[in-house]
C-alpha cells in the first residue's frame, strides 16, 4: 500500500479558476514534504519544499499547506494557467534515510482548458 | 550550476534485446543517484540508487542492473529487455548528506521506453 496518497487521480478545470489537490501520508518520522510538477514527458520540478514546522509556502500563483499533526498537505493553485496542466506529485522524505529516500505519491493529473 | 542529463529521451527495443540508459551530473561531487520507473498512473518507483562508485542498492527485483563506474555516471541496462520493462525511466541526484535535512532531488527528462 503507498504511504502518500494523493486525491483526486485527476481533474479538469477552466482556465482563471482556481483549484485544490491533497496529499495524505503515513510514513513517518517526517523531515519534509515536497510538491513537484511534471510535464508530460519530462522529469519531475520542484515547486514547494515544506518542513514539519511549517504550515504553509507559497510559490507564486501556488500556495502548499502541511498540516504535520494529521499528515496531510495541499496545494492550491490561484487563477490557473494552461500551462499549470501537468502532473502534481506530493512527495514525503523521511528524516531517518540518511540518502534521501524519497516517498512519492501517485500524482494529481491536472488539465486546464480554455 | 548543477545539471543532469539523462538520454536517449526515446527509445523503441525488440523483446530480448540489451539496454543501457545513461545518467550524468555535472556541477556537484559525490552525489547520491537514483533511477525511477513511472508506469501510467502510477507513483515513482525506486528500481536503483547509489551513494558511491561501485555502490549500487536495489530495490525491487527485476530484469534491470545498474552500475556507477564514475561519481557523477550512473547507467540502467538490461540483458534481455521483456515487455514489462516499458515505461518512463527517470534518472536523479541529491547531494549526499549525513540526514535528509532539507534534501532536494533533481531530475533529468526521462527515457521513454517501448519494448516491442
């Protein structure tokens, strides 16, 4: 069963609008919380980093929350774009991994249309 | 400036036949690298990372091999591809650290692969 659990599989939104994707995880000890993009047929780009102690961090037009206590996080994209249709992945790294082994979540596949 | 580059970007392969993919970082020393498979709709799976040269942990089993012959030169290969081998390969580094702190991990384009 995957650790990080991100919802929903997928979504489809109008262009200007704003929208909400959530990631939930069980794995622990936590050390921090990313959210990355990925474009079709590309690698994976970081968008927002988080730390245990962190509630939320905004990278322009998104913004990531993190609430440690029920493991759950999410980012809220603000007057979305055509080109913010991508893949969302949540992403959890664990303090205990001294090489950085990263958890990845399944990813939210976002389409934005016009 | 750190980059990675991983290529071919594409690649279409016959059952049975040998892959090598490769993964190179330029800008840092002694990173920590990784290969990831993403199937459609799935997460990133962990088939290989590497600490060192030489140091190769796998895992998940499979049909696939990686090697670290150079600090910055990581390589996937197979003997004999199957079917199942298809999929995104993503190569990616970190820097190598005591604890994963604030660990970032870069990744480079992927390898489409298509095994026919």
């Amino acid at each position: 069963k995957n650790q990080v659990e991100q919802s929903p599989q997928s979504l489809i939104i109008l262009e200007g609008k704003n929208c909400t994707l959530q990631c939930n995880y069980t794995v622990s000890p936590f050390s921090n919380l990313r959210w990355y993009k990925q474009d079709t047929g590309r690698g994976p780009v970081s968008l927002t980093i988080m730390t245990f102690s962190e509630n939320t961090k905004s990278n322009g037009r998104y913004t990531a929350t993190l609430d440690a206590d029920t493991k759950q996080s999410s980012l809220h994209i603000t007057a979305s774009q055509l080109s913010d249709s991508a893949s969302y992945i949540c992403v959890v790294i664990l303090s205990t991994d001294s090489w950085g082994k990263l958890q990845f979540g399944a990813g939210t596949q976002v389409v934005v249309t016009p | 400036s750190q980059t990675i580059h991983q290529w071919p970007a594409t690649l279409v392969q016959p059952v049975g036949s040998p892959l090598s993919l490769e993964c190179t970082v330029e800008g840092t020393s002694n990173p920590n690298l990784y290969w990831y498979r993403q199937a459609a709709g799935r997460g990133l799976q962990l088939l290989f990372y590497s600490v060192g040269i030489g140091q190769i942990s796998s895992e998940v089993p499979q049909n696939l091999s990686a090697s670290r012959p150079q600090d910055r030169q990581f390589i996937l290969s197979s003997k004999k591809l199957l079917l199942s081998d298809s999929g995104f390969y993503l190569c990616a580094w970190s820097p190598a650290r005591g604890g994963t702190g604030n660990t970032e991990a870069f990744f480079g384009q992927g390898t489409r692969l298509t095994v026919v």
